[in-house]
C-alpha cells in the first residue's frame, strides 16, 4: 500500500460504541457532499462502507476520491478523538459475502428497515490519515 497506517486506531475509533463517521465525496462537476453513516467497517487493511442509492454512490462513480472523518465525541471539541482517513474507491459490489455481512451488523445495531437500504458495498484503499485535529 505504500503508506504507514495505524489501523489499530481505526479499529479502536470504529469499536467505540459513541463513534460518529461522515464520508465526503465530490461529483465530476465538483459539488461535494458529506453524509453520517453507519455502516463503515475495517476488512483487514480496507475501508468498507454499505451504501443505498444516494448521492454518496453517485458521486464515488463519478470521483473515486473520499475522505472519511471518525470521531468519538468528548466533553468539548478539543477533547475529540479521531482521524481524518482519505480514501479511493476500490469495487462497488452488490451482491457478495462483504454485503451480506455488513446488512447483517446493521440489522443487528439500527434495526431492519436500515439494513433493507443497503444495496451495496463499497471498498476503499486507505491512501493517507491526519490527525482529527491540527492546531497551527
């Protein structure tokens, strides 16, 4: 992969129960969007993310760059915990083991009604992280 990532602290960030992850993408004509989702998993040294049909889905056809912010709250932003990851889109599936597994943890966590919204699976490469947060 050519990047020295801790996916330890991804992996810690995503097993914290208070989480919070909004992924950011930009159409061909360059309108970005960000989006909270819950779906975001670590599949060994991946990013996976479930996704509906939603604007998120058309824009990772359109630009397959992504940046996903992880954060656990604090008593005040300075006490945020969390990374900015930058991604690129590597498959989008819609069918598969992948899938299958990630509607079923959502089924588990946000009930059914949320896991029948995901069509897809969508894997990225993680290209670089930055601190949460950067004073100076």
């Amino acid at each position: 992969m050519g990047c020295n990532m801790d996916f330890n602290k991804i992996h810690k960030l995503l097993d914290d129960p208070a989480h919070l992850c909004t992924l950011s993408t930009v159409s061909a004509d360059g309108t970005p969007n960000s989006a909270v989702f819950g779906s975001v998993r670590l599949h060994a040294e991946d990013i996976v993310v479930g996704l509906g049909e939603n604007h998120t889905l058309r824009n990772l056809r359109q630009n397959p760059k992504a940046m996903l912010m992880l954060m656990v709250p604090g008593a005040s932003v300075m006490n945020f915990r969390g990374l900015r990851v930058y991604l690129e889109c590597r498959s989008i599936e819609n069918s598969g083991e992948v899938l299958e597994q990630i509607k079923d943890d959502t089924r588990k966590h946000a009930g059914r009604a949320a896991a029948q919204m995901l069509k897809y699976a969508v894997t990225f490469t993680i290209c670089s992280s930055r601190p949460l947060l950067e004073m100076g």
